[in-house]
C-alpha cells in the first residue's frame, strides 16, 4: 500500500464519486481506478462496491477508511515537521556546558542564537567538565562545550578561545590588592582545590610538577562554587579559570591574575566524529564559532 494510493482511496471513499475524487488527488478516471484496483490487490479484496450510480464501501472499506485517515494526518504532520526542522522553524537542541561556561558566556551565545531562530527549544545540561566529555561519546548530546579532552578518535575538538588560571583570594587578604601573583607567592598560604580526579587539579598539577612546583592543599571539594565560598571566607586561597572570574567576585572572592607560570588551556566545542548533527545544532555550532571569534 502507497501512500498515493491511500489518497485516492480515501479520497472516493470521502466524496462517494470517482470523478469529484479524481479531481482532489489530480489524477484522471481510469488512473484513480487503477491506483484502487491496486489498493484492493496488496489488501487481498474489495474496499468499495460499484455500480454505475454509486460508490460505497465495503466493511473492510470503512475499517481502512478509519485506519487510512489516521495513517494520511500521522504521514501529514511527520512531513511537515520535518520540513520545519530542515527551515529551523521548529526544532530541539541539546548541549552540556561546563558550569564556569554555562554561567557566564554561554547566555549571551544563546541570545544571539534565539534572535535568529526563535522557535528552537535548546536543552542546556550544566555539568562538570568530565561529564560534557562522557555526554558527548555516549550520545546523550549533541555538542558539548568543554576543556581539550586531548586526541580522541571518537570526539572531536573546535577551539573557541584560551582561558588562563586566576587567583581567587579573599577580600581581605594582604595580597588582594595587587593585580596579579605568582604561583609561588599563592602557595604559600593554605590552598584549596577541585577533589581529584578534577581536569583542573590535574592540569594545575602537571603544569606546577614541571617546574619542579607541588601543591599543599589544605582543603578540597567537588564544585568551583563551593571553592570560592571557601575562598571568600577566608580558609584559604585558590586557583580556578578566568571563565569563573564573575562567579568568584559575587560569591565575595577577589581575583588576580597568576603568573610564573602563566597556565592555561583551550575551551570548545566537542562533538563526536563521524556522526551528523542535526540541522538545529549544526546551526548552534555556527553561532558559538561566530560568537566567539568576534
């Protein structure tokens, strides 16, 4: 059974007439006739009775008849929201950010993404850096915003731009003032950190073991957040990316800029290779490229 055959059926079975039914589907009498004998041979029997007055259904005619005009609105509204789709007139995109990402520069990416394409829902997961890179590989989303995993065969990696480690102080710490600090002088009061096996620690701790440098942590916990709370309290000092300069400020913290060694790394947009984004996301894509090469 086609689907251009079960318009013509239900479109004879609607008027009760060949020629007014023709007319709807744009097919002549004896093609209308044939696209029915068809229907009735791939069904196994009759679906309408004929005379040279009338048209009515059979039993097994009106049965298709209410299966056939479910079947033709279910067909209808699976084409047309797909056309949507492709236009972006319609959509859904789901992405995993990093929360230091998520809540700061994510929002104004998302802005400029709502004023092209209004009528896309997009699905934001805020989640530590780790779990964007598990999200991503397992499927469960699109794109992910992120650190460098590091070569991967699986994923891929598009650069957005380079954010360098800060101090985070408290307010009333004797260095607070000064715009930035060395490593050194950050150690060498009691340190808090992300718990292993935190990206951050361990790339602080890689770049710090190479300079023949090693962190005394006195204290350490599983969000940034709850590190600057710590912070600003005053149990300590700290190092986070420059994305969590904000967050770190409104929780009470003071920030610097930390030199010898200057450490950073690269922040983008991870998706899986060989695997086609939808036309919503690839469409998100070009606006966080465009976003932030600006």
């Amino acid at each position: 059974m086609t689907v251009k055959q079960l318009r013509a059926f239900l479109a004879v079975a609607r008027t009760k007439s060949f020629a007014e039914a023709g007319q709807q589907v744009f097919l002549s009498q004896p093609a209308l006739s044939l696209a029915i004998k068809k229907l009735e041979e791939s069904l196994g029997g009759p679906l309408l009775t004929r005379t040279t007055r009338t048209v009515a259904l059979t039993p097994e005619g009106q049965a298709l008849y209410e299966i056939g005009q479910r079947l033709l609105a279910d067909w209808d509204n699976a084409e047309e929201e797909l056309q949507q789709r492709f236009s972006l007139q319609r959509g859904k995109v789901a992405l995993a950010a990093m929360p230091s990402f998520a809540g700061s520069l994510l929002p104004s990416a998302l802005l400029a993404y709502r004023a092209q394409y209004p009528n896309i829902r997009v699905e934001v997961h805020d989640v530590i850096a780790e779990r964007v890179v598990d999200m991503v590989r397992d499927g469960r989303i699109e794109i992910g915003i992120t650190f460098d995993p590091g070569p991967h065969e699986e994923l891929r990696f598009q650069p957005l731009f380079n954010d360098e480690f800060i101090a985070v102080l408290p307010a009333d710490h004797p260095d607070a003032g000064a715009s930035e600090i060395s490593w050194t002088q950050l150690l060498s009061y009691d340190f808090i950190t992300l718990q292993r096996p935190s990206t951050v620690r361990q790339l602080i701790e890689t770049q710090l073991a190479q300079r023949g440098m090693s962190l005394r942590v006195a204290f350490d916990a599983h969000q940034l957040a709850t590190v600057g709370r710590m912070v600003a309290t005053g149990l300590g000092v700290g190092a986070v990316p420059a994305l969590c300069r904000q967050q770190m400020e409104e929780l009470g913290a003071h920030c610097s800029r930390l030199v010898e060694p200057t450490i950073s790394r690269q922040v983008g947009i991870l998706t899986k290779t060989r695997h086609s984004l939808s036309v919503a996301a690839e469409a998100l894509q070009g606006v966080l490229l465009e976003t932030f090469a600006e």
